[in-house]
C-alpha cells in the first residue's frame, strides 16, 4: 500500500490515524481534473492529494486542523514542487541538433 505513512514510518515520525492511498487520489485527479489546474482538498491529513496532485502536474493546496499533520504534509509538497522544478538532463537536448 502506497502512502504517505510508509515514509512518515521510516523517519520515525507521527502516522495519520487514516492513510489514503496514492492509486486512489491518482485516479480521481487524473479522472476529473487537467494539467495545471488546482486540486483541493479541505481535510487534507498528511497532504496526500496536493501532495499527488503536484506530482501528476496540477497544483495542490489542502487545509488540516491538525499542526503535526499540515507540517508533515507541507514538507512533502515543498519536495514535490521542487521536484518538478528541478530539469532532468533530457530537458537539455537540442532537438534541432539531431
């Protein structure tokens, strides 16, 4: 089972009382919503929906009463967002070159 949980177990740090699985948040932002548009979600735990949501190339944004969780949480976004920011060696390849 694929979640924010397992890396949450493996820093040793407080896991969500109900983890959401990353198939399932995939399939409905893939489903309903396109490319760069913003998904939000009003419980939003350990962020796993803006979380997955910035990985599948939306935006994410998400609330959660719960300080731990939303600190967690935006750690993960933050790493995300920079992810996706960060170019691979393949957006460097002059395609007019060969």
């Amino acid at each position: 089972m694929l979640t924010i949980n397992g890396e949450q177990a493996r820093k040793g740090q407080e896991m969500h009382l109900c983890p959401l699985q990353y198939d399932i948040v995939d399939r409905a932002i893939l489903q309903y919503t396109e490319p760069g548009e913003m998904v939000f979600d009003p419980f939003g735990g350990l962020m796993t929906v803006p979380f997955r949501a910035l990985k599948l190339g939306r935006k994410g944004s998400g609330v959660e009463l719960n300080r731990g969780y939303f600190l967690d949480g935006a750690k993960y976004c933050a790493a995300a967002e920079a992810d996706a920011a960060t170019p691979s060696l393949f957006d460097f390849i002059d395609e007019t070159a060969a």
